[in-house]
C-alpha cells in the first residue's frame, strides 16, 4: 500500500471525497474518482471545481497528474484500495438513513477482486461496517478480510478551515483483522502525516460519533444560556469572552440560530438510535438535539417582538436573511438552519428573501425542496427590506455598511457587540 504505483479510487466527490482524492494525488498515487453525479464528473473533467475553497487551478493540476473522474463503477475493478466518502443523512423520522452507503456497496460488488482494501469513510453509527457494509460486500462470493480487506476511517474535514488540510489532520483508523489494519494504515500513512490505528472498527466508528456529539451538546448548552441571559438582561457574549480568559478547564463554544453542516446537526441522533438497539436511553443527546433544533423558532420570536415593539406585526413584512451557508465562509448549504428560518418566517407571512456571497442560487435540498433555485439578493438592496436577519456571519460581509442601510437587524451570530437601536440580538 506504500506503492506508488497502487491506485486509489475514492467513491464519492464531495465535501470529503474530492479533498481526500486530492491528497492521493498530491502523494503520488494514481486516482480514480467516481460518483452517480453526471454534472460533478462533467465539471471535474473540464477542470472546474465546485467547491469554493478547492479552485479550478487545483482541478486542472490533478487531471495533470493522472487523476481520472467517471461514473462508470466498473473502473473499481482497477483499485487496488476503495475509499467510500458517501453521504449518511437522516430520514424524515430522524433515524439514520444508509441508503447511499447500502447503494455504494451494491453497485461495487460486480467489480471487487481480490486483495483489495475497501474503507468507508462516511460518518456513522458503531456497526456499521461490520453489520451494513460486510454482507453486502461478501454477497458476490468474496469474503472479508480473506479475499479483500474491510476497515473504517472516519472523515474528518473542516471546510476552509485554514489552520488544518486532509494531510494535516491526523487520520483514525480502525479495522477488525490485523492484516486489514496494517494495509489501511499504511495506505494513509502516504497521504496524511499522522495515522491513529485503533481497536477495532467499532472504535473507529464511535470515535468520530463522540467528536461531533460532543459539539453538539456544548452548542446546545451555550445555545440555552442564550435564552436564559437574555431573559436576564445579559449578554452571552460578554459571558463567554470572560469564561474563555480561563487558561485551563474551559472550552469556547458559541450560540447560533440552530446547527447545521452535515454532521453535528445528524450523528448524535446516529448514536441515540444505535443505543436503543441495547436498551438505553440516551437522554443527553436528545435533549441536546431537541435544544439546537428549537433555536430557529426562538430567533423568530425574538424577530416578531422586535417588530412589535416597533408597532409592526411579521405578516406582509419583508425580511432579507443574510447567509445560507451552514457556517461562515464556505458554500455549504447542507442542513443549514437558514432554510427553517425561512420556513418559520414564511409561515408567519413574510416575504422572505436571502443574500449569501457563496451561493448565488438555493442547491437542491431534499426536506426543503420549494426553496431550490431561489437567486441571491444583492446587499446593496438591504435597505428595501423591513429588517436583516443574520444567519451567517460570512467575512467577506462589509457588516459596517449593513448597519448604515437597514432599517433593523436581527444578529444571531454576534456581529454586532455592542448596544444599538437598531440591532436586536437573537
């Protein structure tokens, strides 16, 4: 696996899977990308990225090196390794949804051969790899870890996050033979600097479970104490600058509208629906989630009383609501709060529009579907809108000249610190 000449095909070329293929690439590996996504295939092949933090220059420069993008399965036979970066979301019920991980598996047993290593990568509940992806895999007539190799490593990408890259950030890696083990991590070894080898692909699973359950539960407190310290006439963001001067026994965490992205928002509930498989209640998970999830109907209280103390009432208002990006500077629309604050605001009978510099036209989404193709609004018309609500707090955003043209501003970020007639915070 520490040959170059291996090839490595990622599965999946998305927010994980093209920036992993890249650092294949970049290693010195041939590559295959393949993905169901005709129009993704097109784009890469011409060299076009659409992922904002990965530019066209990169794309062309992997095409370059031998990178090869396609949607046609039966160049997984050519892998000597397969890395699955699919998506893992919820279903309307809130329980975990393996339809594309079940799919990936489907599609690639015509095509394994033996001695190959299959890794998936999706974030998912302890399991998975063993009880979901296995017997698929070995319905062809082959068998794990005998005639190919089975491991899991969870992804671990942070969008345009300038401090850490796929190599920079070290790779956890779990498999349940010792052969499969050692093959996985010395694959990764090549592309990333420091790989973590652990007990079992269970571990592996839970490891990344427990990352992302630990952030949502510490939003959710500090998203609590939002409500609480305004209800006292306290700021939560002073609050938190001042705990977060202590050196030692504190970590800083920041409130919002809700939670979004792909992750946080959806593994904790992962975890809560595996543990009833075993007859446990995970009641701080689920109390986490059900606190994240009520934040958009808080910021929209928080809106409409704004307007009542200004002798208006929502309906027939026009509101302009300022990122759809689950999280600043990144094009990322996947699971974004926006989209139910919309949807609350909508329902109230506001005509609802939307600004964000990173994504000029609403992406296809599955629950919010009657928003697709909607078209950005450009800021400089923020003053026809009867209020601005801040939903995400994107750099590239002149926030000085936002507070000189609207009329009011509902700030769920903490844009704004300090005190002004026309900033409501939420």
């Amino acid at each position: 696996m520490l040959d170059k000449t291996k090839t490595v095909g990622v599965l999946g070329l998305g927010y994980v899977g093209l920036p992993l293929a890249r650092a294949f690439v970049d290693s010195g590996f041939k590559v295959i990308g393949l993905d169901t996504d005709a129009e993704k295939v097109a784009l890469l092949e011409c060299g076009r990225s659409y992922i904002a933090h990965i530019p066209n220059e990169v794309i062309s420069q992997m095409l370059a090196s031998g990178f090869t993008v396609t949607t046609d399965f039966a160049w997984v036979s050519e892998c000597d390794a397969l890395l699955i970066c699919v998506p893992t979301p919820l279903t309307i019920n809130r329980e975990p949804d393996m339809t594309f991980v079940q799919q990936s598996c489907e599609d690639i047993v015509p095509f394994l051969r033996p001695g190959q290593l299959i890794v998936l990568e999706s974030t998912t509940y302890p399991g998975t790899t063993d009880e979901v992806m296995r017997p698929i895999l070995e319905s062809g007539g082959l068998v794990a870890n005998r005639d190919f190799w089975l491991a899991y490593s969870p992804e671990r990408e942070d969008p345009n996050n300038p401090n850490f890259r796929t190599r920079t950030i070290p790779k956890v890696v779990g498999a349940d033979d010792a052969r499969a083990l050692e093959m996985a991590s010395k694959l990764y070894s090549a592309a990333v600097d420091v790989v973590v080898p652990v007990a079992g692909t269970r571990v592996a699973e839970a490891a990344k479970i427990l990352e992302n359950t630990f952030r949502a539960v510490n939003i959710a407190l500090v998203n609590e104490l939002k409500i609480v310290f305004t209800k006292m006439g306290i700021d939560v963001w002073d609050v938190i600058d001042a705990a977060s001067t202590k050196p030692f026994g504190f970590m800083k965490f920041v409130p919002g509208p809700g939670l979004g992205g792909h992750c946080i928002p959806i593994d904790p509930f992962y975890l809560a629906w595996k543990a009833r498989e075993y007859d446990v209640v995970s009641r701080f998970i689920e109390t986490a989630g059900e606190v994240n999830r009520s934040m958009p109907h808080w910021v929209v209280e928080r809106t409409m009383q704004a307007f009542s103390r200004r002798g208006m009432g929502l309906a027939g208002s026009s509101i302009l609501v300022v990122g759809l990006a689950y999280k600043k500077n990144v094009d990322d629309a996947r699971e974004s709060t926006t989209y139910k604050l919309m949807e609350l605001l909508e329902a109230e009978g506001v005509k609802v529009s939307y600004h964000d510099p990173f994504i000029p036209v609403v992406p296809k989404s599955r629950e919010f579907s009657h928003f697709t193709g909607r078209v950005s609004v450009p800021l400089e018309q923020a003053g026809d809108f009867d209020a601005v609500l801040i939903a995400t707090d994107h750099d590239v955003i002149d926030w000085d000249d936002l507070l000189k043209k609207a009329k009011l501003i509902v700030d769920t970020r903490g844009v704004y610190r300090k005190a002004h007639e026309k900033v409501v915070k939420a």
